[in-house]
C-alpha cells in the first residue's frame, strides 16, 4: 500500500521510486500485482507520467486510512515498549504560544514518548537535521530544501529593528531600498546562503557578525545595526520594529528528512498543523 499511496501521490514512477528508496522495475511490478488482486486497472501509463483511475482514486483514500492507522499502532506498540525517543530541533522565540499549544498536544498523543528537544543557533535553520542530529525541526524558512520535505505552518510578517531614537523608528512603514545604506548583521561564514540572504533582504551586506536572536538585538541596541525580526515579538524598551512592506514573510515550518517513514515524525506534523492553525 506504501507503494501505491506513493505513486499515487508523485504520479511518476521514477519520483515515486526515488521517494521510496528504490528502482523503478520492482516498483512497477509490485502496483502491476496490486492490481492483478484488485481486479481493475489503478493507474492511466502515460510518456508523460501517470493518473489515477476511479478505482484507484477510491483505493488511495483507503490506502491512506489504513496506513496512519498501522502508524498509529506502531507508535503505541513502541510506546508500550518504552523504546520510543523522537529529537524535535527548535530555532526561533520558544515562547510562541502555538509551539506551547504543540508540545501540550503532543505530550497528550504520546505520553509515553521520551521528546528530546535541541535549541539551535541561526547558523543552522535546520536545526542539526541534515547531520542527523534531529528527527525533525521546527524553524524558519527559506533555507535550501535539498533532500528535505517542508510543511508551511504560518506566515509571519518582517520588520525591520532599529534603535527607539533612530530616524527611521518613527515611521509607519519602510522599505529595504530605506535601508541600503546602514549597516547589517551578518551570520558566519559557511551560513546557508538561502538562509543568509532572506535575513540580509536579498543583498550582500556588511556588519557585526551575529549567530543568535539576542546578539542581533543586541547588534542593533550598541552598533545601531539594522536587524530583521518577524513582528509581533516583544522587544528591549529602547528598540522598535517597522513594518517592512516589500519583504517577503518569514515561514514558520516544520521540515524532515525526505523519505523518513517514522510515524512519531507523521503525528508531530498532524500535531504541528492544528497548532499553528488555532
């Protein structure tokens, strides 16, 4: 069924093989057998891919109810062991009342789960996930998506933080092309360039070389740096945040390993989802 949920789901064989792990000929003839027990054809073959028939878009609905459901008895059968650990890697303000309304509704699904949490530096906005050091990250996006799958939980908009008695602080509104002159925070050296240049508005910038959110603000606070902050966040007295009105939002999002079937991974984004949403 994991087969035919993931050509269904790519409608492409060879996508749906490298999603899988596998080469294409065993693919093809384990969905030829499924439909030989079926009785009925599941796929329209195309040069251009395939489609689902009728049939097959009924056996998806299906197929996927019964594979969360079989992920849902694994997790409980490994928590009954009380062999489970997930490692969640977290970058950003912990204190976002949605990622408290996760964490209650996680603990809740799987009490018996040992949720090992690993905060990161902005170094890093996949919070150790590519060297194996999390199961899954809650961060911030845009940062290259290789080999990673991504899940948008909510977008945030972007302001810029300046000092209170800064000029521009007392505007309603700015845009980067305001900015060009001043003077930027940098991350180090080696940084996802992706990651880098969303934070320093698309542009090569100069400045104080920065690796968390309090020495950002802190940049700001004594170097009169420009910071970039989504808004809504609570700030040091002597700093202000306006709004950026050309700056793309900053995307809050859950992101894993492309591939990883671990269904302690599948609750937490089904988790993460209904959080972010309320």
């Amino acid at each position: 069924m994991r087969y035919f949920v993931a050509v269904a789901e790519e409608l492409h064989f060879g996508r749906a093989a490298t999603r899988l792990h596998m080469s294409q000929p065993p693919l093809s003839r384990a969905i030829k057998q499924l439909e030989a027990d079926v009785g009925a054809l599941l796929f329209v073959r195309s040069a251009a891919g395939v489609t689902l028939t009728p049939v097959g878009a009924v056996l998806l609905d299906e197929a996927r109810a019964l594979l969360d459901h079989a992920d849902r008895v694994r997790v409980r059968v490994s928590a009954a062991a009380g062999a489970s650990t997930i490692t969640v890697g977290i970058l950003g303000d912990g204190t976002d009342p949605a990622a408290a309304r996760l964490a209650a509704a996680y603990r809740r699904r799987h009490p018996g789960i040992d949720i090992r949490i690993r905060d990161t530096d902005l170094t890093d906005p996949t919070c150790g996930l590519r060297t194996g050091l999390v199961d899954v990250a809650l961060t911030r996006a845009p940062f290259d998506e290789t080999a990673l799958t991504v899940r948008e939980l909510r977008a945030d908009p972007v302001g810029v933080v300046l000092r209170a008695d800064d000029p521009l602080a007392h505007h309603d509104r700015l845009q980067l092309a305001d900015l060009k002159d001043r003077r930027w925070f940098q991350f180090p050296q080696g940084t996802d360039p992706v990651w880098q240049s969303y934070w320093n508005g698309g542009s090569s910038r100069e400045g104080p070389v920065v690796r968390a959110v309090q020495e950002c603000l802190q940049a700001v606070l004594w170097n009169g740096t420009v910071g970039l902050a989504p808004l809504g966040h609570d700030l040091h007295a002597e700093l202000v945040a306006v709004p950026l009105t050309d700056m793309a939002p900053s995307r809050v999002v859950a992101v894993w390993n492309k591939g990883d079937t671990n269904p302690l991974i599948r609750s937490f984004i089904e988790a993460a989802t209904v959080a972010y949403r309320d």
